[in-house]
C-alpha cells in the first residue's frame, strides 16, 4: 500500500484548476445504468471510487470504456440486477445502485454497502423511501433484496435530508408513471447536478436544491453528452491547506457559492479571499485565528467532508477552538494522528476542542479514511521536518494525485510504492 513522505515548512504558491466532484459523478454514474443511449462523460476525473462504480457498472452488464478522460457508458447491453459484495464493500455508494436497478429491471440484489470508516452510516432512509414507492425490501444474509413488481409514484418524508437517500429515491422515480414528491430532501449541490444530468436525458425533476423534490416520470431517457460540477471539497481542502502553509493560491474551475459556509470562516481567520467568476484566490500572510466554534451540518452547513481538515487549521491557529461534528459519530479519528504531531486536541463524544499551537512536528502517522487522510497531508506539508502518511489508498478515494497538486503549489511530498 502506498505511503505519502513529505518534507514540511513551505507555503503554497500558485494555481490549479479543481476537477469533477467524486460526489457528483457517483450517483450520475449508477444513473446511467437507467438511460436507453449512451452516455459520455468528458472530465471524468478518474477517482479511485469511480473507477470502481465504473467496474459495478461492467459488472452488471453495461459496456464502459474510459478515452483519455471521457467515461463513455452504453447500459443497453445490461442485464443483471446483482451486485456482490466484492464490490459493494470498496465503495459505499454502491447503495445508490438501489433506485436505478429498480427503476430498470424492477428487481435489485445488492450486498450491504462498504467505504469510509466514519461511523454507522445506516440505510433505513433509502429502504424506507423505496417503500414509500411499493417496492418490497427483504434484508436476508448481508444483502437487501428488492421487489419492484408494483413500483409506483409516491410521498416520501425523509425523517433527516440524507444526500444518498434523496439521490436513489430521485433516481428511482425518474421512469415511473406519475409524479414523486421528496419532502425535507437533502439540499447538496451534487443534487441539483444529478437532477440536470437526468434532465439533460429527457427526464423531469424539479426544486433540487431545496427541500421538496417532485419528479414526474418519463418513458425514457436518451443519450447525454454531461459534464458534472467541480469538487467542492477539494477546493475547500487547498483553501485550508493555504491557511495554514500561508502563501497565494488561485483555484479554477470552482463555484463559490458552493463553499460559501468555509469562506465566511477562512475570513473570519484572517485569510484575504476574492472569488470572480469561477475563480477563487486566497491570500494569508500570517498565523490565523482560531474560529470559537465550528459545528458542521448539512448543505448550505459547514460541510462533515471539511472538518477533519478544518481541524488540523485549529490546531496551527492563534487562540482555541470546539468543533461539534453531527453527521457522522466516529470522524474524529484524525486526532489520534495530529497528536502525535504536536497538537493540542481533546475530544468527547462529537466535540474536539482545540488549543492552537505554533508548530506541528513531522511524525509517522496513518490515514484513518478519507477525509481525515486529507488532513494528515496538510498538517504534514506545514509541519517541522518529516512526516510518513501511511495508508494513502483512503486519501486517492477521493483525491487525483493530491502529492502532485500540491506540489505544484510548492510543496515536497513523495508517494512512495
Ligand atoms: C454523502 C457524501 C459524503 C458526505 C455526506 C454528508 C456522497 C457519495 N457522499 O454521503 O461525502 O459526507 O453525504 O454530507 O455523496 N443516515 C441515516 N440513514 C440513512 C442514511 C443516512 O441515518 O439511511 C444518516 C447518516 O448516518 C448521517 C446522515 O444521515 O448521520 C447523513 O448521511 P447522508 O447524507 O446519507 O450521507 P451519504 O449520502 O452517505
């Protein structure tokens, strides 16, 4: 497994364009599996966790083939509605396979859901919405099996906006005869994506982005040419990780709107950000301040995918800082880690309450997931002397090469093999 080895101590300089969102592809991928053309995907960044949705979708049948960085996917010739958990349990959002195997074949066999390892991360919101719409679920021997003989148009009340329960509901409605409504849907910009990635192939979803969803079914979707909306995420992660080297970064490619609850708190730290068009500039001189409380929730909330790196910025910044995390109940792992680098960090339950220090120092530590993974390599490019990240295979789920853009800025980070 590869492992990260990084000389810390320099400020980032310079400009990277921010790629598709691995949030954005993954539902549009498993929609695909429902259109009766083909459909391409030009910038299709090649994620890890994309790659394996890619292979779900070959499994079943579809033929998928990668030309440079365009995903072209032809689901005419699928005809299997089963996926087993070798590979279910590399990528989490297998689950959404659940509404487009239904809404196709009106039947699914999909093994329990794997990925990243942040808490419980039920998916009672996805069956029971799948209910709402008639389809029988039987979870027997560590798969849920799906009967969608009398699937129909329905009310769905989501008792919490789960992203990946609007997603699949949204999904499985898009060919049914009539109109589903989602109340207290989730309101993620990857949302408003999928909704016009399925426009763009005929079909009709409206209010994505807000709380109530309708979808009024279509007999077919045809071929689309669509392009997904920039990683958010990364985005957010290089504006932090220039927060705390210090330095002048410009992102392109990214719409600022979509981080607008990390750039109201990179402000109030002291950082200098002008956002035009779809660029975004940072701009830090010195040390931050810590923010007095960060409690994360979600979209248009401070997003889960940014705390732990958020929490390694706490830990450089001038004063203390409680960050309260209420989406996933074990994403603190990360602070074992910083730890070890000369952090001052306490966590209860969901709380982690920081106290700044001026230095972190070069350790050996690991990448307990994603996210987490992310901010390891921040606190690593800031740190004095020499840090070894090991399990980076958690980080390159969601990351392209995070060593070479930030290397592009300036700093000195080695994969080792
Ligand atoms: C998506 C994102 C993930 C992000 C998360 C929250 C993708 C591929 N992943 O994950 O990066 O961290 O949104 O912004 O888009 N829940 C239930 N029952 C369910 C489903 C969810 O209780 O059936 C709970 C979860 O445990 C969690 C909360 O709802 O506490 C939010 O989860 P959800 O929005 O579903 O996250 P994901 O779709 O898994």
């Amino acid at each position: 497994m590869d492992s990260f080895y990084i000389k810390g101590g320099t400020p980032l300089n310079g400009k990277l364009k921010v790629p598709t969102a691995k949030n954005a592809l993954l539902p549009i991928l498993a929609c695909s599996i429902m259109c009766s053309g083909v459909v391409t995907i030009p910038e299709c960044t090649k994620f890890s966790d994309v790659k394996y949705m890619a292979n779900i979708l070959a499994s079943l049948g579809a033929k998928t083939k990668f030309e440079d960085d365009t995903l072209i996917i032809d689901s005419g010739t699928a005809d299997k509605f089963f996926i087993s958990d070798e590979y279910t349990k590399k990528v989490r959002s297998s689950i959404f396979m659940l509404g487009p195997l239904v809404a196709r074949f009106k039947q699914a066999k999909v093994a329990y859901p794997g990925g990243c390892n942040i808490g419980t991360r039920p998916i009672d919101l996805h069956i029971k919405g799948l209910e709402a719409l008639n389809v029988k679920i039987e979870e027997r021997h560590g798969y849920i099996y799906c009967d969608a003989k009398n699937i129909s148009p329905g009310e769905v009340h989501l008792d919490f906006p789960s992203v990946g329960a609007t997603e699949n509901i949204i999904m499985a409605s898009v060919l049914l005869n009539g109109t589903t409504k989602i109340y207290n849907a989730a309101k993620e910009p990857e949302i408003e994506d999928l909704q016009n990635f399925i426009n763009a192939m005929g079909g009709c979803v409206r209010g994505a982005g807000t709380s109530t969803i309708e979808i009024v079914g279509v007999k077919k979707l045809h071929s689309v040419c669509y392009t997904p909306i920039s990683d958010r995420i990364i985005a957010g992660t290089y504006l932090i990780a220039c927060a705390c080297a210090g330095g002048k970064v410009a992102l392109t490619n990214v719409n600022s709107t979509f981080n607008t609850a990390l750039i109201a708190k990179l402000k109030q730290s002291g950082c200098n950000i002008k956002t035009k068009n779809d660029n975004i500039i940072i701009e830090v001189g010195r040390r931050p301040k810590s923010i007095s409380k960060i409690e994360t929730m979600p979209y248009p909330g401070f997003p889960t995918d940014l705390q732990s790196q958020m929490l390694t910025l706490q830990t450089l910044c001038r004063g203390t800082s409680v960050i309260v995390e209420n989406l996933f109940e074990t994403r603190f792992k990360i602070y074992t880690e910083l730890t070890k680098m000369g952090a001052d960090i306490i966590v209860k339950d969901r709380m982690a309450f920081v106290k700044g220090v001026k230095t972190l120092y070069g350790a050996a530590v690991t990448a307990p997931d994603l996210r987490s993974g992310a901010g390891l390599v921040i606190a690593g490019v800031c740190a004095e002397g020499y840090t070894t990240i090991n399990d980076v295979y958690h980080i390159d789920r969601g990351y392209l090469n995070i060593e070479t853009d930030l290397n592009n800025l300036g700093a000195e980070i080695k994969r080792i093999k």
